[in-house]
C-alpha cells in the first residue's frame, strides 16, 4: 500500500529560520532524520519567536514526516496535530489539507480505519472544488481505506476519481501511485494479468519521474504475481532492484515488505532455511511497529515454513500468533463507522450543492421582481395616457352596458367560484392520499433498510468465519513442495466450488515410500470441508502414527475409524440409505523399484505410458470408505503395477468429469478427461495442467439456458505425477 505522508516547503521566514529548514529537508532525504529534526527543532524556536506561523506549519509538517519515516506513530500524531493547529490560525486551506492528510496516513497504518477515513473525508471536503492533484491524493486515500475493507467496488471508484484528475493535470506521481492501487484491487479479484498491466503502468510513471520509493513499491508488487505466474527469475531481479533502493532510502517499511517477499519467492524455490531468515528479518522490522498486516503474514509464512521441515509445535505457535493478530485488526463496528462517514461526506457535498442552487435561485427571482416592477410602472403609464385619449368613448360605452355587464359578470363568478371550491376538496384529498402513501412508503424503506443492515453483519460474520475454516483446512493439506520435491514434473489441480472444498488431497513420504491420496467426501462447501478435515486427520493417524504403506489397508482403517467417528449404523439398523462418507483413492510408489500400489473406493487411477501412450485404468471397489447401502464390507482389493520412465500417473475426483457445459449444456465426462490427458501426455505436467483448465473453462464458457456460463456445480481435483 502506498504511503501517504508528504509535506511541501512554503517559501517565507527569516533566512537563518530558513536555512535551518532547508538544510533539515536535505538532511531528511539522504536517510540522517536525526540531525534533520535537530535543524527542524532551531528553525522551530526562531519562528517562534517571531511569531512566523507559517514557518511554524512547514517545520510541524517535516517533523511529523521523519518520525513517520521511522515508525515513531505517537510522535507523528503530535507534530501533525501541531500543523493541523496552528493552520487554523493562519487560515491556510493548503497546510489544512497537508495536516489533515498525513494524520489520516497514521491511523492508517495503525489499521484504525475509522478515524483514517474521517481524516481523508476532511481533506478532501477542503480541496472539494479546486479538482486538482490535493483533492486527486485525497480520493486515493479514502480508496485505500475501501481496500483495506475488501469493500474492492467502492475502493476503484475512489481510484477511477484520482486517475481521471491526474490525467486531467498531466499529475504523473499521482497517477503512478493510483495505477499501483488498481493493480492491488484487480491483484485481490484474483485477475493477475490485468493486475499486472497496472502495475507496469505504475512503474513506467514513477521512472519519468525518478521516485525511488514508488519504483520499489512497483517492483515489490509486479515480483508478487510473477511468482505467482512461476516466473522466478524474473521476481528475483525485481525483488533485488526493490531491496537496493530500499537499503539505500533506508525505508524501513516498505524493505520489510521486500523481505517478506523474498522469503515467500524462497519458499516456491523450496529453499526453506533462506526462507524462513526472510521471514525473521522482516518480522524485526516491524518489532517495534504497530504494522499488524505485516505481522500476520510473516506468522502464517514462519507456521508453513515450520510445517514443511516438520516442527509441528512451533508451527502451531506461529499460527496462534497469527490468528490474534487477525482478530484485532477490524471489526463491524469500525466498518459501520467508516460507512457511515462515507455517507456524510457524499450527504454534505449534495447539500452544498442545493443551498448554492436555492441561493442562485434567490438570484433569480429577486431579479424577476425587479423586471416585473418595472413593467408593471411602464404598463400603467401607457394606461392612464390611453384612459385619457378615450375617456368620453368608454364613459358612454360602460353607462350603456353597465347594467347587462354586471349580470353576466356575477353569474360567471359564481360558477367559477363553485368549480374552485370543488377543485379544492379534490386536491385537499389527492393531498391527503398522497402524504398517507408517502408515510407508508418511508415507513417500508425503514424496515427494508434495517433488514439490510442486519443480513448484511450476518453475511460478513458468516463469511469470516467459512474464510477461517478455509485457512485451517488449507494448513491441514501438506505444502505441494513436498510432492515437487520427490515428483519435480507433478501438479495439484484443486478448484473449489465453495470457500471450503469437500474434495482434499494429500502425501506423505518416508523411507523412500510415496503415499498420495486424492478424496472426495460427502456434498461440498461447509459440510464436504468438515468432512475432508476428518480424513485428513484420520489419514495422517494411519499412514504417520501407524506407519501402514499398503493403500488397501489404508482404506480399511481408515473406513473402520470413519464409522466409529460418525456412529454409523447399518442399513438393516437404521431404515435408511446411509450415504455419509468419501470416495478415495489411494497409491503407494517405491521411488526406486518404480513399483505402484493401488487400491480405490469409487474412485479409479489412470496410467499413461510414455512410450506407447497407452491409458491404462486401475479400477475401484464399488464401495465409499464408511458405511455401505448393501452393508458390505469386504476388504479392499489391492493392484500392483510396475511404472516406466516418463509415465504419466493421475489421480481425480468426479467434480471435473461430472461439469455442465458446453454448445448442449451435457457433463464433460470422463472420456473427454481421458481426450485431453491422452493428447498431451507428452508434455511437461505444467502443460498438462495448463491444457486440463482450458478445456475445462471453455467447456463451462458456454451459455446456459439463461444466455450466461455455466456455473460449477462441485469440487475439482485432480492430481499428476510424472515418474522421472
């Protein structure tokens, strides 16, 4: 995230008091913030002496920024607060807005949104009717608080704001900075390419301009979605360009950042000792720092790292740590609040807006008076001249018709005075009609609000709470380096239907032996995902605690414990179909003799050679691993088979075959799976995967019946290991 404190010299002062400041802003950019606030703190005690507030705004502004630089969050507040203070003063709308901003950019970075969000409102209520770079930085802020929300809609809207008064003023910092914030926002809908088209956009930017700290903030975030494009190398050398900067500007905040990529970059590389000495130095930066974002990644980095080289109880430690962190960055109320001044800066810039229409208005009729006055005097001397020019004609005209006039006149009032009471007992009760249907609609928008507002919290707090169950079930699976690690040309293909999957996968190595096992449990979402933790669970007692290699005695005690578990009873004992339970397949490689063993419930295994492209199908017993509708439970039977070099081994559950889509909206099904596998068997497993989600995506892209894709109807699974 960008970071917001800035300041801007004024010129003005006396000279002495100005060298001081100047010397102090040098001082400052070449990284010694010591002797800088030292220059800062004399040319403070001249200024006030002479009674100069506006110097005293500029040396208020550079202190707050150095103790900021530093991390010194406490200190920041006071000089900022001091600014903000003495701007009042000096009616200065320009230092207002500065004050204002950077102490938005502290409470930012305290993660206490609320009064971060209050702050950017204030600014950017200052600056509201200039549209220039000031108002630009302060739509930029209040979508940063947006992000940090996850509210990503409102967050682009703010953005799209800054990007399009930056282009506007050619502002080309400011544009750098809002391109990195959009990059961030797509970054968070899982879109990386259009993430890192922004991102490159915000580099080239900050370049023109030579803003070392925006091009390492660049560099961090485009290394980011390389390593998640697999792209290593090219991550490493952003990485290295950040760091250098970083250790030169001495920026302590955004190098922990860089380190806390590097360790993750290490981690993909499988270099867990590299990794985990990034973690640890990025985690000392923040030590004495209110940053707990940061805090929290690095402890869910070291629980994995942990994990991986098998120290369960510090991983344990770690995720503890981590998962307090969490639960104090945010909550409900803090979001209601910030909405809620959302609201009131959005309310007070519409009600400006109408006073300044009923003042113009005022204008308006004021002059229309005066247009009227002075027609009406006109209107009634021209009157009075032709009164006189025809006086004797008219005298004699009304005498005549005086009397037929009067008759005719009282009849046509009369009529209209009882066609205008008549008039007036309509329109009294449309009036009272229309107040009763308006009262009743207000009253239906209060309850629908309110209903709203309550499903809304619901919503979030369900949410949360599924996110945090997928995180848990997600750090029960074993790490995909330990199969790279014995399997380097392997891949997971895992897609949820749901936050939390019903389908899992899992492995384990020991004494040259592979277990690999791919599962799907009853249903999807919350309740599939309760009962893939209980298999994995149950899996790692049998396999790790009770050393059992043999894939149909994996099965077997792996049923028995699910029954005893979920207290199963038979079909005979319960009148019903008992159907809870998982589909599993299990093998078991010797990573010398190459030999495979094999044993499956419901769910088979393919075999591909590579020399004659040959698919191979080791079939399953017919039977779930927990109770069986025909109350059968014969052992697993057992398959041996003896893999070459280069074939290709997969492992699935039926969420991919069983897929709408497609010119008739039928299943994928498995022959199709077979197609796709069979026709570039002889591709790196990468290439594979790459061609199983295209033709998978294509497949769902297909319209519906409604004009629209197909939705995903289960979990998708699929594991590949090529024997090398």
């Amino acid at each position: 995230m960008s970071v917001f404190a800035f300041s801007q010299a004024k010129s003005g002062g006396e000279k002495t008091a100005k060298e001081y400041f100047i010397s102090g802003n040098e001082l400052r950019k070449s990284g010694n913030q010591e002797q800088a606030r030292e220059n800062y703190l004399k040319a403070e005690e001249i200024y006030k002496n002479k009674k100069d507030i506006s110097g005293l705004c500029n040396v208020y502004s550079a202190l707050g920024n150095s103790y900021y630089s530093t991390g010194d969050y406490e200190k920041a507040i006071r000089y900022f607060d001091l600014h903000y203070k003495n701007a009042l003063i000096n009616n200065s709308s320009e230092d207002k807005y500065l004050a204002q901003i950077n102490l938005g950019a502290v409470f930012y970075d305290l993660s206490e949104y609320e009064k971060a969000m209050g702050y950017f409102v204030n600014a950017a209520e200052i600056c509201e009717n200039k549209k220039d770079k000031n108002l630009s930085f302060a739509y930029t802020s209040i979508g940063n608080v947006c992000y940090a929300m996850k509210k990503y809609d409102e967050a682009i809207v703010y953005y799209k704001k800054s990007i399009d008064i930056d282009q506007k003023i050619n502002n080309t910092a400011g544009l750098a900075k809002s391109l990195n914030n959009m990059g961030s926002v797509y970054q968070s809908f899982e879109w990386p390419d259009v993430a890192l088209k922004y991102f490159r956009l915000s580099l080239e930017n900050e370049k023109k301009i030579k803003n070392e700290e925006g091009i390492a903030e660049s560099c961090n975030n485009i290394a980011g979605i390389l390593m998640h494009q697999e792209k290593y190398d090219e991550a490493a050398e952003m990485l290295d360009q950040a760091e250098e900067i970083n250790l030169k500007l001495k920026d302590s905040l955004s190098l922990a950042w860089t380190y806390l990529k590097k360790g993750e970059l290490n981690k993909l590389l499988v270099n867990e000792d590299q990794a985990q000495a990034y973690f640890e130095k990025s985690l000392e930066i923040c030590k004495n720092k209110s940053l707990l974002s940061l805090k929290q990644e690095n402890y869910f980095q070291l629980a994995s790292s942990a994990e991986l080289k098998g120290e369960f109880r510090d991983a344990y430690k770690y995720y503890k740590m981590a998962l307090e962190i969490g639960d104090s960055i945010f909550d409900q109320n803090t979001e209601l609040q910030i909405t809620t001044l959302q609201v009131k800066y959005e309310t007070d810039k519409k009600i400006k807006e109408i006073e300044l229409l009923n003042s113009r208005k005022e204008i308006d009729d004021l002059k229309l008076s005066q247009l009227k006055e002075k027609n009406l005097k006109t209107n009634m001397i021209l009157t009075s001249v032709s009164i006189v020019l025809g006086i004797i004609f008219l005298l004699a005209m009304l005498l005549y018709y005086q009397f037929r006039t009067k008759q005719k006149l009282n009849k046509k009032l009369l009529s209209i005075k009882a066609e205008i009471i008549q008039q007036k007992e309509e329109i009294e009760a449309q009036r009272d009609e229309i107040e009763a249907q308006r009262n009743n609609i207000e009253l239906q928008k209060n309850i629908a609000t309110e209903q709203k507002e309550k499903i809304e919290a619901q919503k979030q707090y369900i949410t949360s709470g599924i996110e945090y169950a997928a995180r848990i079930q997600n750090a029960m699976m074993p790490p995909v380096e330990i199969l790279k690690k014995y399997f380097p040309d392997s891949f997971i293909f895992y897609h949820p239907k749901d936050i939390v999957s019903g389908d899992f996968f899992w492995f384990h190595n020991d004494n040259r032996t592979m277990v690999v096992a791919a599962a799907d449990c009853t249903g999807h979402g919350v309740p599939g995902g309760s009962m893939s933790m209980l298999g994995l669970t149950y899996l790692s007692d049998v396999v790790s605690g009770e050393n059992e290699k043999s894939p149909d005695l994996i099965l077997n005690k792996l049923r028995a414990k699910v029954i005893e578990i979920l207290k199963q009873k038979s079909a005979a004992e319960s009148g019903l179909s008992v159907k809870d339970g998982m589909d599993m397949s299990v093998v078991s490689i010797d990573l010398d003799s190459k030999i495979l063993l094999y044993a499956g419930a419901n769910n088979p295994v393919w075999i591909i050679r590579a020399k004659t492209g040959e698919l191979i199908e080791l079939n399953p017993d017919k039977c779930p691993v927990g109770i069986h509708y025909l109350d059968e439970y014969k052992p697993f039977n057992l398959a041996k088979i003896q893999c070459e070099q280069d074939d290709c081994i997969f492992l699935f559950s039926d969420g991919l075959a069983d897929q709408f889509g497609g010119p008739k909206g039928k299943k994928f099904k498995y022959q199709s799976f077979k197609n796709v596998l069979i026709e570039n068997h002889t591709k790196s497993m990468l290439q594979q995967k790459q061609k199983l989600e295209e033709a998978i995506n294509g497949w769902m892209n297909f319209p519906d019946h409604s004009g629209n894709p197909h939705q995903q109807i289960d979990d998708i699974l699929v594991i590949g290991i090529k024997i090398t």
